[in-house]
C-alpha cells in the first residue's frame, strides 16, 4: 500500500513539474514576442531614415534561423513558386530555355530539346536584350525568370541579337516539366544506367519506369547515379530502396524532440528488380535523400556503392504553413539507415568561436555493421566501398570556364560545323583544340596558380621576418619559372581542357542527352562500376566485407537534403 502511495505522489510530482515546465516555456515565448513586436514597432516608427517593414521582419526571421542550420527557413509569399519548383514540383510554365548573364549582358545558354524555345529555333549563344518589349539590362535573375515564366499558353516575345542581327521570336508559353531521371539506357557491357538527378514529385515512379525498360535488356548489373543529387522527398527514396530489396524491409527511421515526428519507414511492396547486381554511385554533393538510398542499400548488402563520401546532411525537414500564404521549413529530426548509424557531418548545435559549425568529434564516430556483418561508420557521410579519386579542375580552366571562353567558342564551333559525329563517340580533333588555343590569344587568360598563391605568402613572411633580401634572388628566379610554367598550362592541361569543351559543344547539338552520353567517354566511376560487374570474386568479397574500401587512384579525401 506504501508503495502505491509512493508512486502516486511521485507520478502526480513529475505531472505538476512537467506543467510547470510547459507554462514557464509559454511564459517566455510570450514574453520574447512581445519584446520583440515592442521592438519592430519602435524601429518603424522612430528610426531616422526610412525603413522598409518586410525587410527588417525577413531579416529578423533569417538572422534566427541561421543560428539553426542552413535548412530551417522562411519562404515569404512572394519564393514560394520558386521554393515548390526547388523542393517539389517538376513543373512549371515557361520557354524551356536556360540563361546566363556574362559581362551584364544576357545569354541562352541552354535549351531544353523539345520545347517552345526549341521550337521557336532559340540557340544557345543567342544574346536576349528584351522580354516582351521591356529592356531586361540591369534585371537581376528573379526578375529575368519572372519574365520568361507564366501561366502555359501565354505569348512571350523575345528580342534577341544573333551574328549582329537582330530577330524576334514568338514564343508560346509551354508546360515545362524538368524529370527527375535525366538519363536511363544501357552504357555498354551489359550495363544499365539511371542517372536521378533529384527527388521530387514522382521520381521513385520514373526509377521504376526506367528500372523496368532496362530490365528487358536483361543487364548483367545496374548503375544507380546519385552524384550531384541534393536530395529531395524522403519517401520518394523510400519506394526507390523499395525497387531493390524485399517487402517489410526498414530503409531508414527518422527520430525527432517530438515523439510524433520518430517513424521508421519500411518497403511495402514486392521489389522490381531483387536479385540483378547494383551499383549505386556518390560525390561530396550527394545528400540527404540520395544519402538515405545510398545509406540503406549498403547497410542492407544489396548495392555496392562507388565513388566519394557523400555530404554528411542526415536532417529530416518539414514545412508549416504561415499567415500570408508563407511558410517556414524546419528541422525536425535526424535520419537513421537501417544499421542505425547517423551520417550527419557538421554539429550546429555546437559551434566554434566564429559561430561556425565544425565537424562531429572523431571520438563520436560509432561503428556500427551491415546486414551481412560489414562494418560502417556514423558521422561524415557514407563512405563508398570503392572510393574512385574526385576529378579536380586546374586554375586555368576554372578560369576559363568562369570567363565563358568554352561558351564562346563551343557558339562559334557549332556555327562553323552545322553538324558533327554521335554523341557517343564525340571529341574534338588536335587541329580543332590548336583552334580554341589560337582564339584565346587576344583573351584575358590572367589567373593565380596556387603555388603563386604560396609564393606571395612566403614573401609577405620573408618581409615579416626582414629576411627578404637574402632571398630576393631566389624568390624572383621562382616567379619567373612559374610564369614560364604557365605559359604551357594549355599544353599541361590539354586532356583535362578538351573534355570540358567538349562537353559544352556536344550540347549544341545533341542537347542535355548527348552531353550526358558524351561523357560516359571519361567517367571513371562508371568505369569502375563496370569493372566491379565484370569481376563477381571481387563483388562478392565487397560483399562479405573482405574487399570493401578499395581505392582507385589516390585516396579520396574523407570529408544536401530531406525537404
């Protein structure tokens, strides 16, 4: 009898302080707001110069959710068509052309092969000047899409430049539905290939769709592309999982402050494709959703994933609607992959004196095994079971790249040369690549290297130090084999800076499809996804955990999003 009494007091203690604690966080929610509102009032009323409401309520509302993490935000009514086409939708209404400004002039720089743009024989290279008859200099990128967007059916002229003449084009607005699967077909050897370049509405239907054309090719094993991926809707990843492993499997549990917002998440129908070997393939750019698929089909032994360690964002958000017609993305809980391993990189809730989120503790790192015993790691992203070497740009390509020299010349190439060979076999010649060297002779092509970069700063601490005359001689005899050494970057460089021009005068002809098929040419992840498919002792030994962390080329270096 005591113990009852005992354990009523204690339950009825834990309720009023659990009360308590509930009323005191009302209590100061209320409190702040009202300060706060105090404060906006003040500031509008007594400021000396002019000040614009909205303004400072969005900068408020920002400056505190920064202090969050990067994926808590608010999207006023006026982001919010944007925020959907970025987050949800594929679909929107417009010309099917993309932009891009250089110099403050605008230019098409893309064109989606089958649409109104398309039709209307808009080209990339053409310079737009005006937007139904209103000048777009000086227009900043949401007001030129504002422009170019509206309702499909509706008329937009465009005032463009082309060779010095100028034209008009009558478009008719257009659905434009930008998919999530980019690409599927078979890449030679018996492989298939399914690049998913997001997860948003609909693309766990198109995986399926493309899963199940290849599969009457009868693939001897499958490349799942999910480099560049940012990520999307969580359980759009969830059917995605669902198409390579049995029913009633867990994918991945989300776990949040709110025991409402912990659910795991479990396959739920009969899988397309159980048995066929898959690969599925990463980047450092690959988050969030595609770390989720990634994640789970490693910790399940179904997939042998290839390439860099993924970002690391391991944060589920969800969105709430506002007044107004805004609303506010918030974090709500953090994902977990079936071995229950977090791959969350960076620690916001801690940060370091600048307010900058660092890495987990090494000492939080936790192992944790794959269905069939393997070993895998929390913190950091997912680690590939054959790390491929991340391909990296010179400076001077950067630089051309950022001073749209490929752009130019890829315009001027597909002028001179109305058509050229497949996609898949394109390259550019020796005689075409002296060309493109020969057309930068009157360009800009100043860069700073980074062992110019090292040199600076090693005579900023030989002047520190008062030591720079006894290595003046040395540190000038240095400049000048550098600058001797950059003079041939266009030869040192050649392979690197073929490719890349290449890949932007393939598009001229053959469109988003053939700059993608193109490029299977020099893809070592894929590559090494067929090499795995072709050695089954190795693909099994990865399997059991005898072969995995295989490195090809360097080792990488160990280094988003669920919306």
């Amino acid at each position: 009898m005591k113990k009852i009494k005992y354990l009523v007091i204690a339950t009825v203690s834990a309720i009023a302080i659990l009360s308590f604690s509930f009323k005191e966080d009302l209590f100061l929610v209320s409190k702040n707001l009202d300060i706060f509102a105090s404060l906006y009032k003040e500031i509008n009323i007594n400021y000396v110069d002019e000040t614009s409401a909205p303004e400072l309520m969005k900068t408020g509302i920002d400056a505190m959710l920064e202090s969050l993490d990067p994926y808590t935000e608010y999207v006023p009514e006026s982001e919010i068509e944007d925020y959907k086409l970025k987050y949800v939708s594929t679909q929107y209404g417009g010309i099917g052309a993309g932009t891009v400004i250089i110099d403050g002039k605008l230019f098409v720089n893309e064109v989606s092969e089958g649409y109104a743009a398309n039709k209307a024989d808009v080209k990339a290279g053409d310079q737009v000047t005006k937007i139904n008859n209103i000048e777009i200099k000086g227009k900043d990128r949401a007001q030129i899409s504002q422009l170019l967007r509206g309702p499909k059916g509706t008329p937009v002229d465009l005032t463009i430049i082309r060779e010095g003449k100028e034209i008009i084009k009558k478009i008719t607005r257009e659905e434009i539905k930008q998919p999530n699967v980019s690409y599927y077909g078979m890449v030679g050897d018996g492989v298939g290939y399914i690049r998913l370049d997001k997860f948003l509405e609909n693309s766990g239907q198109e995986v399926r769709d493309a899963l199940l054309s290849l599969n009457k090719e009868n693939p001897k094993g499958i490349v799942l592309d999910l480099r560049n991926n940012g990520g999307g809707i969580l359980q759009e990843a969830v059917k995605i999982v669902n198409l390579f492993v049995n029913r009633d499997q867990l994918v991945v549990t989300q776990k949040g402050k709110n025991a409402e917002k912990t659910i795991s998440y479990k396959t739920q129908v009969p899988p397309v494709s159980p048995s066929v070997p898959l690969v599925v393939l990463v980047n450092t750019n690959s988050a969030s959703a595609s770390e989720i698929v990634a994640g789970s089909l490693q910790d399940l032994d179904r997939a042998i994933v290839i390439g860099q360690r993924s970002y690391g964002k391991g944060l589920v958000q969800q969105t709430f609607n506002l007044p107004y017609n805004s609303l506010v993305k918030v974090t709500v809980a953090k994902y977990y992959t079936p071995s229950g391993r977090c791959i969350q990189k960076l620690d916001y809730a801690h940060r370091n004196a600048d307010g900058i989120a660092e890495r987990f503790a090494d000492s939080t790192i936790a192992m944790y095994q794959t269905k069939a015993g393997r070993n895998v790691y929390s913190g950091n992203g997912v680690y590939p079971d054959v790390v491929v070497e991340a391909a990296k740009l010179s400076p001077i390509t950067i630089t051309m790249i950022n001073k749209s020299m490929f752009f130019n010349y890829a315009n001027l190439y597909k002028r001179e040369k109305p058509e050229v060979a497949s996609a898949k076999t394109f390259q550019i010649t020796d005689a075409d690549y002296a060309a493109f060297a020969n057309s930068l002779a009157d360009k800009d092509l100043s860069y700073q290297s980074r062992t110019e970069r090292l040199l600076t700063e090693l005579r900023y601490e030989a002047d520190k130090e008062n030591k720079t005359a006894e290595v003046k001689a040395d540190l000038e005899n240095l400049k000048n084999k550098l600058i001797s050494a950059k003079k041939a970057d266009l030869a040192n460089h050649k392979a690197e800076i073929k490719r890349v021009l290449e890949t932007q005068i393939v598009s001229r002809y053959f469109y988003e499809k053939g700059r993608i098929e193109q490029s299977f040419q020099y893809d070592k992840e894929l590559a090494a996804a067929k090499a795995v498919f072709n050695n089954q002792q190795q693909m099994l030994a990865i399997l059991k955990g005898d072969g995995n962390y295989k490195v090809i080329g360097k080792p990488a270096k160990e280094t988003t999003s669920i919306d």
